[in-house]
C-alpha cells in the first residue's frame, strides 16, 4: 500500500491498531509509516466494522504457516507478536458521502485484498 | 459482541481514535474525500 498511495489520490489513508497508544510512536518510526495509526485499545471500532476474532484453528491453520514460510524464505525476521493474535483484520474504503464503498473483513492472518482492489475502490468513491 | 455488521452502501460508522502522533483522528473530519482505513491484526 504504501509504494501504491499515489494512486490514492486525494484519499485519506489511517492505519487502526489496537495496541495501546504509548507502544505506537515506536512502531510508526520503526516501519516509517506516512500515515496516521490510531489506537483502538478497547476494538470499539473493530467491533462497529464487524471486525471480530477468528477461531485458532483458522488464525494458526496451514495458510498462516505457508505465509510466514514465504516471509522466511524472502529474508525476514519474524518479531514476537503483541497482542491479540485472534482478532481479525480488514480494509474498508469509505466513499466522499460517508458511505462504505468497499468492506473486506479478514479470514485469516494471510486474507488481505490485493491492493488493486483498494485503489479500485477508491476510483468509485 | 458484533451487531450487524456495516457493508457498502450503508453509512461508515464514525472512527474517532487517538493517534501515534498524539492527536485525535475522526473519520467526520475527512468527509469530502474517500478514506482508506486498514485495520491491523496485532503488531508484529
């Protein structure tokens, strides 16, 4: 997303985490982020976007294991998670009038869309 | 506990959040222009 984010245009783009906000000036500098990143401790918003958490055996099922295989191979370094590792993820594209144009709610840790159908998305709105 | 959950053409529930930066950040604020939110699984 963030190579991508000229073809935004003049959209907005926030980063939602649920990390407490004294852990996310650290993370912001560290991946160099050019967006904001919010703080939803309590998922108040998760929760208003439907956002919920998955069963271990989907959130630890092979296609995890195959996508962290994948990051190895490419040369990461895998990081102690924080946090929840059950909640789901999800990308939302709200449009000029404050109506969703695009929902897509996580299945897993590997289920994201591709960014084309972000920019996509952002092309309608 | 997940109520119905919001899909395209339904209104965008309101985010207002703090952010890293120490402010706060409303998706009202934006209103006018599309707006990307990407909700993040854990930090890692």
């Amino acid at each position: 997303m963030r190579d991508r984010l000229d073809e935004l245009g003049d959209a907005a783009v926030a980063l939602v985490t649920f990390a407490p906000v004294r852990l996310l000036r650290g993370y912001r500098g560290r991946l160099g982020l050019p967006y904001p990143v919010l703080s939803d401790e309590e998922r108040v918003v998760y929760r208003a976007y439907g956002l919920g958490r998955g069963p271990w055996w989907r959130v630890w099922g092979w296609s995890t294991v195959r996508a962290y295989g994948r990051l190895l191979r490419r040369g990461r370094r895998l990081r102690r998670v924080e946090g929840d590792t059950l909640q789901l993820g999800g990308d939302v594209v709200v449009g000029r009038d404050g109506r969703l144009v695009y929902v897509h709610r996580s299945t897993g840790p590997a289920d994201r869309p591709p960014v084309e159908d972000l920019v996509a998305a952002v092309s309608r709105a | 506990m997940l109520g119905r959950m919001p899909n395209a053409g339904d209104p965008a529930p309101e985010v207002d959040l703090p952010a890293a930066d120490g402010g706060r950040w409303r998706l009202s604020d934006h209103r006018g222009r599309p707006v990307v939110l990407i909700f993040h699984r854990h930090l890692a």
